[in-house]
C-alpha cells in the first residue's frame, strides 16, 4: 500500500470533495481518496506508487489544480 497527500487548488464545497472522490477513486489500484478542503490536500491510497500525472489529469480534467505533492 502506498499513501501520497497531493495539494489541490480549487476545492471549497461539498460537491468539490465529491467530485475529485469519484474521480480520483476510479482509477486503477486506487482504494482510498480523502478530500481535505480546509487544507487544500488530497489524500490518495493505493495498492502501489500512484501515477502523479495521472492525477494530475483526472484532477485537472474535474476542473480544478493539482499544484504538487504535499510536504
């Protein structure tokens, strides 16, 4: 398993959270997603490393900003 917390720009409401839920959560090997939107970071767990282009994609393509990994 593998946990990456990535920061998102964008993100302020309930529908946001739902959103990038889904989307994140169909892509492959994906088990988790945890939409924080107070801090701007989502969290992705997978069953191995994640594609951070991938995310970035899917993420991008829902409307909003994947800035990068989350320190």
């Amino acid at each position: 398993m593998s946990t990456t917390t990535y920061a998102v720009s964008g993100m302020s409401c309930a529908h946001c959270k739902a959103a990038l839920t889904k989307v994140i959560g169909e892509l492959d090997g994906v088990t988790d997603v945890g939409v924080d939107l107070a801090s701007g970071q989502v969290t992705v767990t997978s069953a191995a490393e994640p594609d951070d282009a991938l995310i970035a994609e899917v993420v991008d393509d829902a409307g909003y900003e994947l800035t990068g990994r989350a320190a």
